[in-house]
C-alpha cells in the first residue's frame, strides 16, 4: 500500500465522524475575544480527501522549537499537494491541528462570524474552493481559499488576498482557535443568479469581488504620503508593509514585479527557481557588466529541471557560475519554498559575483556591526547569517523585529525582495 493511500485512510478513520458541515460555534463578543497574527509560513489549510468522496478542512500549525520535526511536505504548485508528516511521529508540541469548527472559524472585520457562516469544501470548475457558507441561504458565499487545481490526494489551499490566519486571544493570551481573518475589503462572494436571470434561464453561479463585506464598515483607509515609494509603486496591499519602501525601490530595479490585479503580494513565499530568476535579473541591472545568460538550454540542468522549463536556462547559467546549487540527491527542486537561509547563501554568491563583475575583490566588506541571532548559531548557516547580517543588513530578524532570524523558515516575497536589494547595492557601492 502507497503511503498516499494509507494517509488517506488513516485521516479517513481519525475524522469519520467529523463533516466540514456541523454548525460552528456561536460567535463571541469582540470584548471577550481578540486574535493576534500568526506566521503564514507556518499554518497550513488543507483539503483531506475522504473515502466516501468529498473533502474535509484540516488546518496545520507548525510549532517553532530548536528539535523542530516538519508537520508536513509540500509539492508542486497549481496545485501544491501536501504529505501530512505529523502522522510520522508524535505530533505533540510540534505541530497544532484544527479537524472541525471547534478549532476554526471566520473572522471579518474584528468580528467572529462563527454562529452564522460555516466553513466547507466545494468543487469549482478545475480546483476546490474554501468558502463560508451562510445560515441564511439567501446569502452569498464568502470565498476564502482555492487550491488552483486538482490532484490526488491531500491539496493546500492559497487563501485569497487580504486574508490571514490569526490566533484568537482572551484577555492578551493566545488561544487554540485558529481565525481565517480579513479586514472586510475586497471580498470575493460566489454570486447567486437574480430571479430575474432565473426566469431568463440563466442558472449559473460566478465568484465577484465586492469593495467591502456585507453589513461590515471597512476600516478606513490609511492616510498615504503621495512621495511615499510604497504608494507610487500602485500596490494595494504594501501600505502597511515594512518593506514597501524597498519593496518599491525593487520594482523600479526591475528585479521583481507585481501581479496583474495591482497587487504584490508581499507574504506569499518564494520559490527556489523564482529567486533564481530575481539574483539573475538583479545581476543584469549592474551597469557596465556583460552577462552573457542564455535563454534556453538544449539539456535538463538537473533530473527535475527540463529543459524547457521556464526557469531552466537561469538555473543552468546560474549553477555554472556557482550561484546555486542541488541537493545531494542530484536535485534541484525548482518548486520548493526557499528557506531564509538558503535565500542568503544564494544572495552572498550573487553579491560575490556582482563584485567580480565590476573587477573589484569578492570579498564582501561589512558594512555596519553583525546581528547575534539567537537561533542560528549551531545552524549550518550560522557564520552565513552572520556575514549577510554585517553586509548592509542583508540577514536581518524575522519582520525586522526581534533577535531571531528563522533560518528554516520560507523566504516571503517581501522579504526576499528587501534582502536582494540591500545584497545588490551592497555590491555596487
């Protein structure tokens, strides 16, 4: 039996009893109950498949410890199907999980819409939706999540910009229960057909996106310093990101861009052959410098690399120029999360490269007094982080905050696009 088909059936056991259907729990007062943000890169919403057909919502927290054991693996993308490692090993104090509504719930606006939406799965088109399903069928949809396609076995699901998983609190202190929170702007419904349209015979559903939750009051729009680069860089989801102003500075390089619905979306995670391509377009704005970087290549840089992947051309050009390397297995694993630190050994070899360019020495000359992190020090980054953090703050704390730099965490593209910046102008000066 495949390890696929005995995940299956053990989560089908663990939650027979448990339908993405029971009625959630009835909302709390805002007073009593508050949330609080939770790292992105360590939750996980996924659709675990059942035998008797349908789908059921699992959530995964990943529990930050030094003997830290990964709650689960991630494969592909569009979509990104998931292999539950925590049914590995004893799970306890290293991974949280929701099974049903008592461990999760909707929350819009400050306010706990658990008495009065449910949380379910359903197919659409090509992919598997998460929506808040309203008591009064009346009402529309609330789309939160989508897993951009369809696979065998346990799918991850992408929420929607401008939701975040939180943490509910009670008086300051975190709670088990896990929030799939949005502020109430740009809301995405999936829209019933009108009476009208239904006696014209049009039965059809479609998702919308409507300026504001229904009968929530958005909050009120930051007030916005036009000279501001986070503005001027037309985004509307950086306002209030910490690094909107390099976020900014690194789209008008031209290492890095936004996405067609004007949004950058700064905490989506990075993959290994995306930061390929951003150290390799950043090489190329340097001036008087000659890359010589081939558009196609006529063999697989690596087992799973073809050649006419997107990606592989820069990643052969970039392994023959030792920017980056496999894994000891032969790999290269283009679709892979790239962890934090794996993220500065490929910006310290571009920064290396950047000095060489320009014929000056590769040494990377620090700039201003190291960070001591607290969590890298027997980490095989740990010198490297050490390096980076002295070299224009390439390596700096998780959110900027902090002495923790989180080497095995995934690079978001915010992130990311600050510390290829700072590794770039670094190298330039």
């Amino acid at each position: 039996m495949s390890q696929a088909t005995l995940s299956k059936k053990m989560w089908a056991i663990a939650l027979a009893s448990i339908s993405c259907l029971l009625p959630l729990r009835p909302a709390q007062s805002q007073s009593i109950f508050g949330e609080t943000e939770i790292d992105p890169n360590n939750m996980a919403a996924i659709a675990v498949p059942l035998n008797s057909g349908g789908y059921n919502l699992l959530v995964v927290e990943q529990l930050e410890r030094p003997d830290r054991q990964e709650c689960w693996a991630e494969t592909g993308s569009n979509p990104t199907t998931v292999e539950p490692l925590l049914l590995n090993f004893d799970f306890t104090g290293f991974c949280r999980r929701s099974t049903d509504s008592n461990g999760y719930s909707m929350r819009v606006g400050g306010e706990d819409f658990g008495q009065s939406h449910l949380l379910r799965i359903i197919p659409w088109e090509n992919e598997m939706l998460l929506v808040a399903t309203p008591n009064v069928n009346t009402q529309d949809e609330i789309v939160i999540g989508r897993t951009n396609g369809l696979a065998d076995g346990f799918l991850k699901f992408n929420l929607l910009p401008g939701w975040e998983f939180t943490r509910r609190t009670f008086e300051d202190r975190p709670l088990g229960h896990f929030y799939f929170s949005s502020n109430g702007r740009q809301i995405a419904i999936i829209k019933k057909p009108t009476i009208d349209e239904l006696v014209a015979g049009i039965t059809g559903r479609s998702i919308v996106t409507l300026d504001s939750f229904p009968g929530i009051e958005p909050p009120a729009p930051e007030t916005t310093n036009p000279d501001d680069p986070g503005v001027a860089a037309g985004f509307t989801d950086i306002s209030g990101d910490i690094y909107r102003n390099e976020i900014a500075q690194a789209v008008n390089v031209g290492f890095i861009a936004g996405f067609n619905d004007n949004t950058f979306r700064p905490n989506d995670v990075l993959t290994r052959e995306q930061l390929v391509s951003m150290a390799i377009e950043g090489l190329l704005t340097i001036p008087n410098t000659n890359l010589n970087v081939p558009t196609q290549v006529a063999s697989d840089p690596y087992p799973d690399v073809a050649a006419d992947r997107w990606s592989a051309a820069k990643i052969a050009w970039a392994r023959a120029n030792n920017i980056v390397s496999g894994y000891p297995d032969g790999t290269f694993q283009p679709t892979q999360p790239v962890t934090r630190a794996e993220l500065l050994a490929i910006l310290r070899r571009t920064a290396e490269y950047a000095q060489a360019a320009q014929g000056r020495p590769t040494t990377l000359v620090a700039t201003n007094n190291p960070v001591a992190f607290s969590d890298t020090a027997t980490h095989w980054a740990g010198a490297l982080t050490t390096q980076m953090s002295a070299f224009c703050r390439v390596a700096s704390p998780l959110n900027e905050s902090g002495d923790r730099f989180f080497p095995d965490t995934a690079s978001q593209r915010n992130y990311a696009a600050a510390a290829t910046l700072r590794a770039l102008q670094c190298s330039t000066r």
